[in-house]
C-alpha cells in the first residue's frame, strides 16, 4: 500500500515547501526528501523516530536532527495521503505559535477546494 505525499499549492499558485527546500543545502535536502520517500512507500509509521504528533493540533511534524533543526509540518487530511504545509529551521525548543498558525491557515485553504 503506496501513501501519497502532497505538497500544498496555495491559491496564487505558491508551493511554499518546496520553496523551502530548495532554500536548503543539498545534504538537507537528501535527508527531507529521503523521508518523503519512505513515506510514500511505507507510510508513517515506518518514520517514527522522525515524525512527532503537534499535541493541540491535527499535525504533525517530520523531524530533521542534529545541527540542521529542520521541520516540515504535515496533515493526513484523506486515507493514505501526506498534505505537506511548512517548513522551516527550528531555533527554539518549542514549535514557535507563529508556524502554527501558518499551518493553520495553509490547511483551510487545502480543504477549502475539497467542500465544493
């Protein structure tokens, strides 16, 4: 069973997760992309020591360790698919209430095409 890993495009046509990863280095970007693909092939739970549930919120975040601190934040929003929101380098210990919040609104504007 595949699982499908979306990036969301926002209305104007931006796809702020990959504009995030292209503004990373290319060994970050092997790490990311190595997990992407392993969630596409084996699901979540085949990444556990890399993924975290947001409590309070319907997301959750893939862990990128050590110096880089990287974060990509996801929502399974349909059976077997990944909706990719945002991402970004984490500088604090907690999820800083501002990335929340963008996640918040780049996850209504996913759905919003889905309740027409």
């Amino acid at each position: 069973m595949n699982w499908k890993v979306v990036y969301h495009v926002s209305p104007s046509g931006k796809n702020p997760v990959s504009k995030f990863i292209d503004s990373c280095t290319k060994p970050q970007q092997v790490k990311i992309l190595r997990i992407f693909k392993h969630l596409e092939e084996y699901g979540p739970q085949t990444v556990i020591p890399h993924i975290k549930k947001l409590s309070g919120t319907p997301f959750w975040e893939i862990r990128i360790l050590g110096k880089d601190n990287i974060r990509v934040i996801y929502a399974v929003e349909v059976k077997e698919t990944v909706v990719l929101l945002h991402g970004f380098f984490k500088k604090r210990r907690k999820t800083p209430k501002k990335e929340i919040e963008i996640c918040y609104k780049r996850y209504e504007e996913f759905k919003r095409p889905l309740t027409r």
